[in-house]
C-alpha cells in the first residue's frame, strides 16, 4: 500500500471556504491594485528626464535619484511580506498605496534635491507591494490553482508600460508635476476601492477567533536558512531589476557581448572582445555572481570567458585548448553554488566533463571518462548535491552519469530494468522497476532547475515496482525522476510533461 506527499511551494495557509466569486473578486482587485502600484513605482523613468533639466542634476545625480525608489520596492518587500502574514494583506496593501500616494503628491512641493531622495524613497513602498500583494493572493486559492493566480496577479506589472505610454502625454501637456499629482490621486482612489471590495484571509478570520498570536518576525525570517532561497534570489536579481545579456551586433556582421536595463540608453556593448572578427558569445550562464560564457578573443579559439558586467571586469578565465586558436568550445554551462560544470577539450583528451571556480588555476578535467575518444557529456542538471548527465565510456552508448559534488566521486548511473511511460506524459507517469532488492523505496520529482515539486512513498517493495505518479497539475517543461531506496540505491529518469 501506498500513499503520495506533496511539496510544491508555500503552504496555502487558508482553509477552503473561499469560494469562486470570493476568489476571482479578491484575484481582480489584487492586480488592479498591483498595476496602479507599478505605475506609481516607474514615474521617474518619465518625469525623472524633466527634473534633471530643472534641476541641473548630473548624470551621477540622477542614477541615484532614478534608482532610489527601486531600492526601496526591494528592500520593503522584506517587512511588508511579513507583515501581510502578521496582519493581513487588505490592510497592508491599503496602508501602502496610501503611503505610496502621499509621497507621490509630495514630490511635487519638493524644490531642492535632498527632498526629491526623500519623497523618492517613499515613492519606492509601491513597488513593495509586490510582495504584499503575493502573500494575500495565495491564501485565497488551493496548492493546485495557485501557481495560475500568482500569474494573473504578475500581471499588473503592466502597469509600467501604463505610466510609459501616458505620462509622457500628461507631461507635455501640463508638466512633470501634474503627472506626479495624478498618479498620486488615481493610486488614493484605487487603495479605496481596494479597502471596500476586498476582505481578511480566511485563514486570518479563523486565527482572529482563535484568540492565536501571528508568528513573530524573526520566525517569519526562517526561510533565509535556505540556501535554495537566495539561489532563487540571485537568479532573480539578473533577470529582473538587473540586466540582460545577450550576443549582439552592431550594423555589422561582428557579434559581441552586450547588456540591457530595458531602456534605449542603458543598452550598451559590455566590452568589444574581438574587434576584428567578432567574439560570437555562445552559452551565456549565471553562476557564483558572474555571467560566464564561450567566446573567442581572435587568439584564442572559443574558451571560457566570464564578466561582471563591466568591460574590465570581462576577462578570459583560462585558454583550455591550447594549440593554436583550437577551441576548448565550453558547453552545458552549469552553476551548482561558488562552482560551474560544463563539457568542454583540452585538445589532447577529447570533449569531458570540466569544473571551474572563475580561477585559471582552479579550471580543471574531472575525469576522463572516454579516455579513446570523447564521452560528450551533455544535459547537465543538479538535483540534491548530485551532478546528472549524459555521456558515453566508449564501451555502452550514451547513458546516464552522475558526480557526486560533495565527494566527487563518478559513477554511472544506470538500471536497464528502469522504466517510465508514457513518455511525453499527460496526465501521470507510470514506473515499473524489476529484479529489485527487497527495500522501502520512494520517488521524488524535480523541475528543470533542481527544485523538488513532489513525492510519493511507494512502500516496501520485495520485487518490482509498478506504480503510478499523477503529474496533471504540473506545467510543461523537462521533469528528472528519482527513485531512492532504503538500501541507498538511486535511479533517474528523465520525462517530459506535456
């Protein structure tokens, strides 16, 4: 006999008493709220060009006062999380419009410098209601439909092409200061509206009359003990409120590294690596910090480069291939912690598995694993300390390895009599395992980033294994499948959900 545990994200934390109609009207006014928010959060990308003429600001000057209200969004998230948790996300959603709207109309009586930072800063707690909003909206839906009503509710990031498209009409028309006043206006009206059409979390409702105290701030602090929470957080400050990269030409055939903010100015080659022919960046990768690639400098065939976004601080990490301008071509680029894997040739051993910290000295083969050819390895992905990929011994074809990143040890990982179907799957995925040894076995499933979404006990098996997993809630993408035994065996698989 055999029973399922779920982990996919937060606990919902409300019971289901909700209904449709509660739902929808709560999912609604949250996005409103939130792109009238992120209206209000953007303004000085549009009057910001205004008060520098008035104001006589320098460039420096003005980075500072465009970028003080995305700090302070960022920064208030922390405590508005927790206090939408402590207290209920209609009030502090309310509590920040409002606020958000009296600094707003006060930027406009604001006539020196110093007072524009300070109006700034509270300018900045519209783009905190992100957070606030999230925490409310979650509660109000079931583990299954949440994932769809977090998406609606991003939605209302919409609200900054809002300010984009009009403002600039509002401006020419009436100036800088009617645009501040106006959005002021509309975000009091919207945070009104919000109070009067919305209503506690059911889950609040009951801790209310439960007499039960909301958790303190240093318990709600505890995720932060995480180390996947700030992976997540670093991998969502390069691809939001950061910037982009990508490989890019500039009216010639010549491709070279660039980067972008979102705006026509902030869009700028990072450094110009191969002015003769193009250094083509292929690969382009976060990890540990640092944006890591494969690009040729004209001397170097394609190696590993890394940058932190400045151009001197673009830089070779090491010629892996070094006859002539051979290339290493660096592949598969995977970050797991201060360490990237990737597949890459020294010229002398042909494609393996190497390792790298960003340091020429510490860029290095870890195995040869074909030692007559290449073993190609490709398809990497780490799922708890374990590094899986593809590659071939030269005596089987190409299987499933895997490192273990913690001892380093390399083995395959392979067991003929595992299989998964269907595959492409719907709805569920069936296992079936024989001429096993008897043991307690269980499978875990991980997305394509090696977060763990699910898991089933399937018991003390004697056998085989034949059992089904349901995947229907899950979204499109590549999904590995794990199966764990007592015994300390472990088996992979990978599926594709449709």
């Amino acid at each position: 006999m055999s029973h399922s545990k779920t982990t996919s994200g937060p606990s919902s934390g409300a019971p289901p008493v909700a209904n449709t109609s509660q739902q929808n009207r709560i999912l609604g006014m949250s996005t409103l709220a939130f792109t009238a928010c992120f209206a209000v959060w953007t303004i000085f990308s549009i009057i910001g060009v205004q008060i520098k003429q008035d104001l006589g600001l320098s460039d420096t000057q003005f980075g500072l006062l465009v970028g003080t209200p995305i700090l302070t969004g960022s920064l208030s998230r922390i405590f508005l999380g927790i206090w939408t948790d402590q207290y209920g996300g209609r009030i502090v959603n309310t509590v920040t419009m409002l606020a958000a709207a009296a600094a707003t109309f006060a930027l406009t009586y604001a006539t020196t410098y110093s007072m524009m930072l300070v109006a700034a800063l509270g300018i900045g707690l519209a783009g905190g209601s992100f957070s606030a909003g999230i925490a409310y909206v979650f509660k109000w839906f079931p583990v299954e439909k949440q994932g769809t009503a977090l998406g609606i509710f991003g939605m209302g990031n919409v609200g900054a092409a809002v300010t984009k498209f009009t403002a600039p009409f509002v401006m020419v028309a009436f100036g800088w200061i009617m645009v501040a006043k106006v959005w002021a206006i509309v975000l009091v009206i919207m945070a009104v509206v919000f109070w009067l059409t919305t209503e506690d979390e059911p889950a609040l409702k009951a801790r209310r009359l439960s007499g039960e105290k909301p958790r303190g701030a240093l318990l709600q602090l505890e995720p932060l003990k995480n180390l996947q929470v700030w992976r997540f957080a670093t991998y969502y400050f390069f691809v939001f409120g950061g910037e982009m990269y990508f490989s890019a030409s500039a009216g010639s055939e010549i491709r070279d590294l660039w980067k972008s903010d979102g705006t026509a100015e902030g869009t700028v080659m990072v450094k110009n690596i191969n002015p003769s022919m193009g250094s083509n960046p292929d690969q382009l990768t976060v990890g540990n910090g640092m944006l890591y690639f494969s690009a040729t400098d004209g001397t170097s065939g394609h190696e590993l480069w890394k940058s932190d976004g400045t151009e001197a601080g673009t830089f070779l990490v090491k010629d892996i291939n070094q006859q002539g301008n051979s290339n290493s071509t660096p592949q598969w680029i995977t970050p797991y912690e201060s360490i990237i894997y990737f597949a890459s040739t020294d010229g002398t051993h042909g494609t393996e598995l190497w390792r790298s910290d960003g340091s020429t000295e510490n860029t290095e083969m870890i195995a040869d694993i074909n030692s007559a050819g290449s073993s190609d390895p490709s398809n990497l992905l780490v799922v708890d300390d374990v590094l899986y990929f593809s590659a071939t011994d030269g005596v089987n074809g190409h299987e499933l390895w895997k490192l273990d990143i913690s001892t380093g040890i390399y083995s395959i990982s392979n067991n003929n009599s595992f299989t998964i179907a269907p595959n492409p799957v719907i709805d569920r995925v069936n296992i079936f395992i024989e001429d096993i040894q008897p043991a307690h076995y269980d499978a875990h499933i991980y997305n394509s980033i090696g977060q763990h979404i699910t898991s089933k006990n399937i018991g003390n098996i004697n056998y085989e294994v034949n059992e089904t997993i349901d995947v229907q809630n899950l979204i499109s993408g590549i999904y590995t499948l794990k199966i764990v035994s007592s015994r300390g065996e472990i088996m992979v698989r990978q599926f594709y959900k449709y």
